[in-house]
C-alpha cells in the first residue's frame, strides 16, 4: 500500500503557529501567509477515521486548485501558489465564522431533517411531497456556524445578521457569490456528466475585499451524482450513483458508529481503505475529465518540506 500522509510537524522559516484540522494543517507564516497542507486523513460524523487514505489529500487539493482557477473571475480566491500535490500557499484572510452550504437537491443532512418531518431547514422552507434526492425548485442556502471542535450547527440567514455574526451587506455579498459558484460548479460538472447535488464555500476578507477561502467542489465539501440514469433510479426509488464521502458514512453507519456518544468506531480493513482511495481518484478523474498522476509518496514528508522551502524562499 502506498505511504499515505497522516500527520505533519514542520516548522517552516517564519512559521508563527500551525493548526492541525480535521483533513488540513495549516502552517500560519508571517503575518500574511498561510500553507495548507492537504493530509490523507478522513473524517466523518466529525470525528477522524483510524486511517489515512492514500492520495487522497493529493485528489482534494489539486480538484480544489482547479476550481478555484477556474472560478477567479467569480470572486478573488487566497491562492498564490501549489508548490506541491499536497500543497496550497496563499494569503491569510480573516475567516468569516460561517460555512455556505448550498444545496440543489435533497440529500445527505437535509434529507435526514426532512425524513424527521422537519420542512424549515436554516429558516428555508423545503416543499412538502418531496423524496430523498429529488432536486429543489431552486438551490436552497443552509448555512452552518463554523467550530473549531465538535459539530457545525444549522443557523438561518437572519440569525447570522441578528448575532453580528456576519455585516449584513457582507453577508449579502457572500450568498450572492455561494449561488454564482455553485452554478459554475453545476456547469462544470455536467460538462462531465456529473450532477452537484449540494456543496459548501468558506470565505474570508483581507481589508474590505472578500476572497474565497479553503477548498471547493472537492469530495469532502460536495456531493456529486452520475447524470446518466438519475431520472429512471429517482422514478424507481432506487439510491443514486454518487461521486462523494458519503459511501463512508454509510459504511460507518452499516458498522454501527453514527460519532453518538458511547459508540465505538470500527476498525478499517485494508480492502475498504484501498476502496476509499480508489473512489477518491474516480472522482478526481471524473470531474477534471484528466488522468490521475500519483505523487511519488516513498518520501512525502521530504517532498513536502523541500517544495514549501523552495516556494517561500
């Protein structure tokens, strides 16, 4: 099996901190720069899986590298450089404490909140009559407040302007980008004949301009569908062909671990990590239409430390 990247402990010239996330580590350099390291960790139900899928922080960052290229004339994005696979460079934005999800179909946790009888999600009525992953009327905004620990809760636009969470006039700016992207996002991956079912987009300001931060359209921020055959699997009540970390949950939930209290998470055999990894490429290749070149991991920390040297020399 191919050496996967679970953990980083560098400490790159004028490194002032670093912070370990969920997937990301994120080296804060000087005052105005941040390295994000993509690792191989996975998560679910907010907790960390016990083991590192191979290439897959390689799949987020450069899917994300992509979209973020080719949504530049959208809203200004953080990125200066990818020095590595592995890899982004860019300016460090005061981060807006809220997540933008956006959903175009009802699926995943809007499902589970509907299924519960719920029909407001986020202050956004959901129409009655509705199935698991029929597509809304119109793509619905269902922010979260964004936690450092623990889960992202569900807030409505009206308690983020309420609370001084976000200005009022920022957020405005902010939803009207989250539904430009999400419609280039939606384009792009019918050019590949991929549905965006739902996403979501962190943003953060530098001065009074807002950029688009972290990462976007990747497999751990979106969920994706096959366009052949939605129509006749959605008549049938059959599930749908998805390109997205949710196959993990549900392998986690057919084990018994939802992150509840009192449960246990369940071992990973080597076939399902290797599954996982082979899903993550899938996607890679599917919605960049381009073949996944692996990187060379027989040394990944090296190779990381050299490139991020290189590039802030």
């Amino acid at each position: 099996m191919s050496e996967a990247l679970s953990e980083t402990a560098f400490n790159f010239k004028n490194q002032k901190s670093v912070y370990h996330g969920k997937v990301r580590d994120v080296y804060s350099i000087g005052d105005e720069h941040l390295v994000m390291i993509a690792s191989d960790r996975i998560s679910a139900f907010d907790h960390i899986l016990p083991k590192a899928i191979p290439f897959k922080g390689q799949v987020l960052n450069q899917i994300a590298s992509l979209f973020l290229e080719k949504t530049a004339d959208i809203v200004p994005n953080w990125v200066e450089s990818v020095p590595d696979p592995n890899v982004t460079i860019g300016k460090r934005c005061e981060t807006f404490k809220v997540e933008m999800v956006i959903r175009g179909y009802l699926s995943g946790h809007a499902w589970r909140e509907y299924k519960a009888g719920k029909r407001i999600i986020c202050g956004v009525d959901m129409p009655e009559g509705m199935k698991e992953n029929d597509r809304f009327p119109e793509p619905i905004i269902t922010p979260a407040t964004k936690v450092d620990e623990g889960h992202d809760e569900d807030i409505s636009r009206e308690e983020i302007i309420r609370q001084g969470i976000v200005a009022e006039a920022d957020y405005l700016q902010l939803e009207k980008y989250t539904r430009q992207l999400f419609q280039r996002g939606t384009e792009m991956a019918a050019a590949q004949g991929l549905i965006l079912v739902d996403t979501k987009y962190e943003f953060g300001k530098v001065g009074n301009t807002i950029y688009l931060i972290d990462e976007i359209h990747t497999p751990d921020s979106s969920r994706y569908f096959y366009m052949e055959g939605y129509a006749e699997r959605q008549q049938r009540g059959e599930k749908q062909k998805q390109l997205s970390k949710e196959f993990v949950r549900e392998w986690l939930i057919d084990n018994g671990f939802q992150g509840l209290e009192g449960q246990q998470m369940p071992q990973m055999p080597d076939s399902f990590v290797n599954k996982v990894s082979e899903r993550y490429i899938e996607l890679y290749e599917k919605i960049t239409g381009k073949g996944f070149q692996k990187a060379d991991t027989s040394s990944v920390i090296s190779r990381i430390k050299e490139n991020v040297e290189k590039a802030l020399s």
